[in-house]
C-alpha cells in the first residue's frame, strides 16, 4: 500500500533539506572567511615588511646624504682654519714689531 505523505511530512522533509543546506552554506562560508582571514593576515604582515625596509632605505640614504654634507662642512671649516692661520702667521711678524715699537717708545 502506498501512503500518501502528509502536507506536514513533506513540510518537514523539506526544512530538514533547507537546514542542512543552511548548515553546508554556514560551513561554507566559515572556511572562506578563514581563508581570507588569513590572506589578510598575510597582507598586512608583508605590507609592514615592505614598510619597514623602505623606512630602513630611507634612513640609510638620508644618513649618507648628512653624512656627506658633514664631510664638505668639515672641509670648508678646515680651509677656513688654515687660511686663518695663514694669515695669521703672515700678520704675526709685523704684530710683534708693532707691539715691541709700541713698548720701546714709551
């Protein structure tokens, strides 16, 4: 004898369908956001990387470019000591003559 399902039955039947595509598409969906959990985890972590050496480039570049401009400044000082000195030792002949003038003529 075949029995006809009840409409009840075939409601049920059904939301035991939909529930377990409900649960599929819940698992489904918990993976892909793992997964992009991770990708992003991922990203982020090589976008520091990156950021992080180029702050580093950076840094050694600007610290070269001090660097050499010390250098020059270091040179033009010690042009500038060694002119003054030179004038200075130029001067220091007729200052003496001067100063010991000045005291013998008192």
């Amino acid at each position: 004898m075949i029995t006809e399902k009840s409409l009840l039955q075939k409601i049920r039947e059904k939301e035991l369908e939909m529930s377990v595509k409900i649960d599929e598409a819940r698992n489904l969906a918990d993976q892909h956001l793992s997964r992009v959990k991770k990708e992003s985890l991922a990203i982020l972590k090589q976008g520091e990387e990156e950021g992080r050496t180029a702050a580093e480039d950076l840094v050694k570049k600007e610290m070269e470019r001090v660097r050499g401009e010390i250098n020059v400044l270091r040179a033009k000082t010690e042009e500038e000591i060694q002119g003054i000195r030179t004038r200075g030792e130029a001067n220091l002949r007729p200052a003496v003559d001067r100063i010991v003038s000045l005291i013998l003529a008192e």
